[in-house]
C-alpha cells in the first residue's frame, strides 16, 4: 500500500513537472531544485527526485555535476534534423494517405484547421502546436505504409522533447501555417496529383523550419 502511494505522487510530480516544461512555466536551463519543487507541490522531495531521474531519461532533463538537475536546452541542429525529416515523412504520407481519406476525415480536418483560425485571435503557441500536430496525424493515420507511420511517429515525439512548440518563437508564422492547410486540403479534394500534394506537404514543413532559423 505504501509502495503504491508512493508511485502514485511519483507519477503525480512527474506529470505537474512535465506540463511546467510544456508550458514554459520551467523554460529553458531552468535549475529543478528538489526541495524548492517538493515545498512547492506539497510533497517530499523523494518523489520529486524519481519523477526529474524520469523526466532525464526521457530526455527534458538535464544533469551537470556542481549545477544539478536542469530543464533541457533548444537544440538548433537536433531540430533542423527532425524537421527536415518530418518534412520527407509527412509529405510521402499525405500524398500516400490520399485514396483512403473519407468524407469523415477531411470534415475533421478542415474543422480542425478552423479552429487553428479561429484561435489566432488569442494565440496560444501551446495550444496551437498541439491542434497542428492533430491535423497532420489525421490525414498521416491514412498512410497505409505501417513502417512510414512508425517512423513518423518517432519524429513527432523527439521534435516534442526538442522544444515543445516553435511557434512560441514564430507567432507571425502561425496564421501562414493555416493558409498552407486550406491549400494542401484543396489539393486533395480537387484531385492534384500525389506528386503535388507531396511536394507541397514537405515545402509546407520546410517553411516552419526556415522561419525558426530566421530567428536570432
């Protein structure tokens, strides 16, 4: 029984500790003091030390001798590789997912691609990101390639552990995304070729990616 209630504020510090970083409430190279984050979430600092080892083997954690426990730091050139990798993935995907998209599919996918619009009026980096990620898994899940959606799968979770969101460093970016959406989705229901429809989707990735590296 102890033991049980012990995992459980584990997974409890671990899970308020992994939204702070999300959230950017802990940013980046943020020093993770366990008695300061245990007073702070009303349990004992044990806990909270498993929960951080947890995070640091999941890679949103790092350690230096004499500093201690840190939030991990922006990575340019892991992320540009991701990206760029993200690029090529999704765009054969999309273009190889277009034969199995049904009516219901893309409905959600303009319905998301709306509500991305629609909170452009009070962005929300965080939000955005997420509902982004939503569009594209949605018309990606259609790729009949298993190994293509495993590989994008992959991606998907190292780019969240790079840095989250990048459009916290690219808001202008945000409703360009969207414009680029109602455009792939046009693509698809007025039958473009896979050619351009894949095209389109990896120069779509490699605009996000060039408007980061335009950043100082």
């Amino acid at each position: 029984m102890a033991r049980t209630a012990r995992s459980s504020k584990v997974d409890q510090a671990y899970e308020i500790i992994k939204n702070r970083i999300t959230d950017d409430t802990y940013g980046p190279g943020t020093r993770l003091v366990f008695d300061q984050v245990a007073r702070d979430l009303d349990i004992s600092a044990v806990p909270v030390r498993e929960a951080v080892r947890r995070l640091e083997a999941e890679g949103w954690v790092t350690y230096q001798l004499n500093v201690g426990a840190q939030v991990a730091s922006f990575d340019v050139e892991q992320y540009r590789a991701a990206m760029e990798a993200l690029a090529l993935l999704e765009g054969y995907a999309t273009a190889a997912a277009v034969p199995h998209l049904d009516a219901q599919t893309l409905h959600k996918a303009h319905a998301l691609n709306k509500k991305m619009r629609t909170s452009l009026t009070r962005f929300d980096p965080l939000a955005f990101t997420r509902l982004n990620h939503d569009f594209h898994e949605l018309l990606c899940e259609k790729c009949p390639n298993l190994h293509v959606r495993g590989l994008l799968e992959r991606e998907w979770q190292r780019l969240d552990l790079l840095r989250r969101t990048s459009f916290s460093m690219i808001p202008a970016r945000a409703g360009e995304s969207v414009d680029e959406h109602d455009t792939l989705l046009h693509l698809i229901t007025s039958g473009a070729d896979p050619t351009t429809i894949e095209t389109f989707s990896r120069r779509h990735k490699l605009n996000t990616l060039r408007a980061v590296a335009q950043q100082p």
